[in-house]
C-alpha cells in the first residue's frame, strides 16, 4: 500500500469515528429517555429534595404582674425575580420595576438608585433578588397593594422589648439568630427557642426552591414563656432615681438591686447607662454588662456586717462596753496607717457602727481568730456564687486565711482585700432581714407553654442560717441608727418608715494599686418590723464626694418612699408625727381602660374607687388626671359599652378601634395597644400628648399607632411626705 492509500484509510477511519459520535449520543438519549427516563427522573427527583426549618416562635417574657417585656414583632423580607412570565413573556416589565424601586425609597428613605443598583447587578440567571429584609407589616401592605409581579414577600420574627431599655440587664438579648446571649434570653434559651418544625421542599438544578412537597413533615414547638419576678413599676422606679443619681453625682456608672429578703425573688436591677436590646448593636459592650453580678468590687463600710455578727456572736464585745479610738483618728497597725474619715472619740458598739468607725471595728476583728472571722463570711455568701438565673456572674475574691497578710484581718473588717459582686451584699442584708435565713436570688417564678400550663415553678430555696436569731435581734436597732440624724446613713431617712441599712465607700483598685478614686455604696432594708424590701445601690467614681452617705443613700431614700407610695401594706403600718402632713396621691389616666385593668392599676397604688356600670371600658373619672387627692379620697368612675368588644360590630374583621391614649403614661397605652392587636411606636417618655392616628379611627390590626410623650417622671404615682 502506498502513502497516499494510507493516509486515506487513516482519514475514513477517523471520519467514522466522528460520524459514530452523535449516533450514540441518540441512542442514549433514546435509551434515557425511552427505556429508562422514568427511573432517573424519579432518582433525580429524590436527591432534589431536601428538608428546611420551620421556625419556632420565641416565648414571652412577662414581669411579675404579667406585663408584656419581651415577644415577637413580624416583619417580613422582599425578595424579587425578574424572570417571571408576564403576559406570556418571560421578564417583568421595565415600568412595574420602576414602581417596586420608587415605592420602596419612599417607604424606606432610601434613593431608588440603591434597589436598581441592587436588581441590576444581580447574577443573570438569578431568580430571587433580597431587596429588604425588615419591611413594616405597613410597607408590607403598601407593596402588596400595588400587585406587581415578581414580587416575593416572606415572614421573619424579630425579638422586640416592649419597653426598650427597662429591664435591659436582666433581661439581655439575641442574635440575628434569636438565639439569646446574655441575660435571661441566654440563660433559658432552651426553654424561649422552642423546636423548629421541618418542611420538606424541592430544589432546581440550581438549588432554587421551586416546590414545596406536602405537608411540613414536623411541626414547630413554640417556645415556652417566662414569668419572671421583677416588678415593672419597681424597675422603673429604680432606673429613674438611679439614672438621675449617676447624673447629679457625675459617676461612671451605677448599679442598683431590690430583692425580697423573704423569697430571694429579684423585683429589680439596673444598671446606668443602659442600652436598648432592641438595638444591642447601637452601644458599646460596657454599657451592656450586667456589672450587679460581674464586677468585681471591694464592699467598704457595708462589709462592716459581717464584723459586727461574728463579734456578737462570738462574746467579744459588750452592747455597754466604751470602744476607745486614738484622738486623731488614726492608728497604726503592722506599720499601716488605719485612719477614720473622723475623729471618734470613744464610743459605745452601736456607735461603732452608727458612724461607721474603721478603727473601733477592727479592733473588735482582731479579738477573733482569723479562721473564725473567715468562716462567718463564707457562711454570709461571699468568695461563693449565688447561682442566680443569670449569666455571667463571678464568685468574688475571699482569701483563705493562710494566704492572709498581717493586716488582712483589720482591713477586710471594713470592707477591704476582699472582692464581692453588688448582689452578694444584697444577698447578705436579705439575709440579715430575714431572721438569719439566706435565700437564693432569682428572677423567674414559672415556666409557661403557649396553652398557659405551668411547665415548671421555682420554690424559694433556702442555702442557710447566717447567724442566731438573738444575734440578729440585738443588731437590728444598730443597723437602724444608722439610718438617723446621728448616722452616716441619715440622708438614706423616710419620714413614719422605719429602715435599717449600711452605708459603704472604698477605693477603687487599678492594676493591683490603690487609687484615689472611690465607690460609693448604700444598702438597707425596711420596714425594719416586717422587712419586705432589700435595696442596694452603687455609685462608680462619682465626682461629687466619694462618701456613700452622701451620694447613694439619698438615691436609695427617694426609692423607698417611691416604693412606699405604691405599696399599701408599708403605708399602713408607716408611723406617723402630729405635725406631718397626710400622703397625697396624683390620680393616674384611666379613660380607655377596662374595668379589670383599672381595679389593679388603682389597688396597686392603693387608691379608693367607686365604679357606676357593669361592664366596657372607662370613659369618665372624677377627679381628673393628675389631681392630686388624699390617699383614701375616692376616685369615681363611670363605665361604658360604646367601645365593649360585644358592641363592636362597626369594627371589621382584622381591625381595631383607635382608643384615646392623651394623659395615660407610656406603659399603659402601651399595653392598651398591645391588648387590641397594635404595634406602639414611643416617641419621648411621660405621659401622652399626641397621638396618630385619632381616638375612634378605625386600623388594621398589626399596625402602628405613634404616640409622643412629654419628658416626665417614670413613676404612674407621686408620693410626698411633707416635712
């Protein structure tokens, strides 16, 4: 064979070859097709489908008078494919695009350029375009109207604090994932989270969900709800007097607790600043730790309790024995100088504590062994955690005593080389007003389901006996000293209110040194026969003076004759003066509210009432709003079915009547809202002056009803004890 013949035999080959290659490309397509399509497109169909979570709802977090402080609040996503069919073409129409962009700046503030930006340099292939992603139910029904086509709107649950920042550091936050992260939301995140349902769905070769496939295979779980122990009206008390200490005093910061020594039930805690956990992100960490129960501080003065409870205990002083302190003020003990903010002069063992001597107090340390003193405050909860429901606390710092220096023993006896937590202190007076018995702390009562059936329940849990009820007995009238003209706690003084407390200042440490800056420190309880409230505040540097007498205590006094104003049980048994002047009450707005409503809110601030009709809602009251009266002066109201939910046929479906908010405080047309289906948006604080929409308007449930505040006090009652 020649070249030539050999060459074109090489040619025909691969010219076969070639021609081989779409014939079998035919048959398989035949065979795929023909005999063996149904079994892949079914294999393929299998691995196309794929499971996704159903979400969970959150549970609510209630305060103990069953207010709403923590749920969820709907907003919803907008997504957007450009490659629907419209009239037969595939591809949405320029003018409908131009409408979604225009529509959503102006329901945003946006510039339209940012959503063409955003459509225009999406994938080409892409068929689900995220425009917004926190869209108004409002917005959402605006877009809805306009009825575009390749419109996408999808529900999201956010986490929203109904009161913004009241309650913040107790009741922490969550993640973009509605996981919690610090505060009760972290702490029972297994019990608020729930259990996510699963659907089942089918994807596109390009892992488009496309198709849904039959019902959801589980069913979410919702979360459980929270019924917690802090007092709404409490809190805000507290969050208002300590706001305005750390403002009047110029501190860094402060710290503030109010606990029921008979339970441990935590009523309030703040901290100020404070944060908004609707808007975690918005401040710096600092502002959002809880410094109650992870700061780490040394007592002063208020530790003097612990001294004073092992030397009685222990027989080594005398009620009748005369301490005597140097003239100076001063002594020196291993070559340290251990001085008084006076000098003292001699004194008896209530003086000591009267006006709170360091030198006469660790002299009375120094009686005892190291071992005992220790123990006696190991036993009063410090250098240990109190295991409270929250996270992030720390154990505070208490030395063994054989790693105590010479002079450990006289200076932790007033509060110094010793490291505790606000609500250690808290715990330890709780404890003393409580005959002796340390109750845990805590800050959830039970645990709900969606069905309200209780799912769990905390029992007050007792830890121990601090001291012998004959110990306490003799220092309840020390502790109570005090609290008078002669004390250093005497700014802390309410008029007819017996209260027993401490004050405490100590250095602040820097880097394992001293400073000359200082905290600022008051605890006390009341009333001293029947100990019902336990409050401890905390001022960090404040600029005024570095005294506690000075700076917490009057914080802590215009906190309990708040409390003492609200509550009914202390009013009565408050001792009066023939030359004091009665309580007087302001009466608070109640038009708008139901007859349950207004029978609480008036028994809680122990106001007298009369009602004329059966049933519906307020619509008259004599005196008016923010008359003030005498406590036990009768307030008339009159009811009135106009706006009873059984007279409510003008009302359409999925809508509700507007009530009049003018002249309630925030927390009440807050709640008015919130009963009727309405979203809140709070423009200042105090009571209401304007609203939008009007009284008797009708709106669709899920909308937002604006209401603005003038800048007035938190407190719904305003007590004053004439002098």
């Amino acid at each position: 064979m020649d070249e030539r013949t050999a060459i074109l035999s090489r040619m025909f080959i691969v010219l076969g070859l070639i021609l081989l290659i779409p014939c079998a490309l035919g048959f398989q397509l035949i065979r795929i097709n023909y005999f063996e399509g149904e079994e892949l497109r079914a294999l393929w169909s299998k691995q196309a489908v794929d499971q996704i979570p159903i979400p969970a709802q959150r549970g609510n977090i209630y305060d103990a008078n069953g207010t709403l402080l923590a749920t969820n609040a709907v907003d919803y996503k907008l997504a957007f494919d450009p490659k629907v069919t419209v009239d037969g073409k595939v591809g949405v129409p320029k003018e409908q695009v131009a409408l979604l962009t225009t529509k959503l700046a102006a329901l945003t503030n946006k510039p339209v350029s940012f959503y063409r930006s955003k459509i225009n340099s999406a994938p080409s292939r892409s068929r689900y375009i995220v425009l917004e992603t926190n869209l108004s139910v409002v917005a959402k029904d605006e877009i809805r109207a306009l009825d575009l086509d390749g419109v996408i709107l999808e529900e999201n649950y956010r986490r929203k604090y109904t009161f913004g920042s009241l309650g913040a550091h107790a009741l922490g936050f969550v993640n973009h994932e509605t996981n919690g992260r610090i505060g009760l939301e972290a702490y029972y995140n297994d019990e608020l989270k729930g259990e996510d349902g699963v659907r089942q769905v089918r994807r596109d070769p390009f892992n488009r969900i496309f198709e849904y496939v039959g019902a959801p295979k589980k069913l979410p779980r919702n979360g459980y709800s929270l019924h917690t122990t802090i007092d709404a009206y409490l809190q805000a008390i507290l969050e208002d007097e300590l706001k305005a200490g750390v403002d009047k005093h110029l501190a860094n910061y402060g710290t503030g607790i109010i606990m029921d020594p008979r339970t441990g039930a935590i009523k309030a805690l703040a901290n100020y600043p404070t944060y908004d956990p609707n808007y975690p992100g918005s401040v710096e960490e600092e502002n959002r730790r809880n410094f109650a129960i992870s700061d780490m501080i040394e007592p002063g003065s208020t530790f003097k309790l612990v001294t004073a409870i092992a030397a009685v205990e222990q027989g080594v002083v005398d009620f009748d024995e005369i301490i005597e302190t140097p003239e100076n003020g001063e002594v020196v003990i291993h070559d340290l100088v251990l001085r008084d903010h006076d000098p003292l002069g001699n004194l008896t063992f209530q003086e000591v504590i009267q006006k709170s001597s360091n030198v006469a107090t660790a002299e009375l340390a120094m009686r005892m062994d190291k071992e005992v003193f220790y123990q006696y405050a190991r036993n009063m909860g410090f250098g240990s955690s109190t295991n409270i429901d929250l996270t992030g606390e720390v154990e505070g710092r208490l030395a063994k005593p054989y790693e105590w220096s010479l002079v450990t023993l006289p200076w932790m006896s007033h509060g110094y080389e010793i490291q505790t937590t606000p609500l250690q202190i808290a715990q330890a007076y709780a404890a003393f007003a409580n005959d002796g018995r340390m109750m845990r702390p805590y800050l959830v009562e039970r645990i709900e389901d969606k069905n309200g059936e209780v799912v769990s329940k905390h029992e007050p849990v007792e830890i121990r006996r601090i001291a012998k009820t004959s110990t306490l007995e003799k220092l309840y009238p020390v502790f109570e000293s005090v609290v008078t003209d002669s004390g250093t706690g005497d700014l802390a003084q309410v008029n007819g209110l017996r209260i027993a407390g401490k004050t405490g200042t100590a250095k602040k440490v820097v880097k394992g040194r001293y400073t000359n800056n200082y905290r600022g420190s008051f605890v006390g309880f009341f009333p001293v026969d029947d100990p019902q409230y336990v409050c401890f505040i905390l001022l960090d540097e404040p600029k005024t003076s570095g005294y506690g007498g000075y700076t917490a205590a009057p914080i802590f006094r215009n906190i309990a004759k708040r409390i003492a104003g609200l509550d009914n049980n202390i009013q009565q048994n408050m001792k009066g003066s023939a030359d004091e002047e009665p309580l007087f009450a302001q009466v608070p707005f109640l038009k708008g509210l139901t007859q349950k409503q207004a029978k609480n809110l008036l028994t809680s601030l122990n106001l007298s009432y009369e009602i004329d009709g059966k049933s519906g809602y307020i619509t008259e009251q004599t005196p008016e709003a923010g008359t003030e009266i005498l406590i036990g002066q009768e307030i008339s109201l009159t009811l009135s079915e106009t706006y009873a939910a059984s007279d409510s046929a003008k009302v359409k479906d999925g809508y509700s009547e507007i009530p009049d908010l003018i002249g309630m405080n925030m927390r009440q047309a807050t709640n008015l809202l919130t009963e009727r289906g309405l979203e809140t948006e709070i423009i200042g604080s105090g009571t209401v002056f304007a609203q939008y929409p009007k009284k008797g308007q009708l709106l669709r449930k899920g909308y937002t009803v604006t209401v603005r505040g003038k800048a007035r006090s938190l407190e719904l009652l305003t007590q004053t004890d004439k002098r």
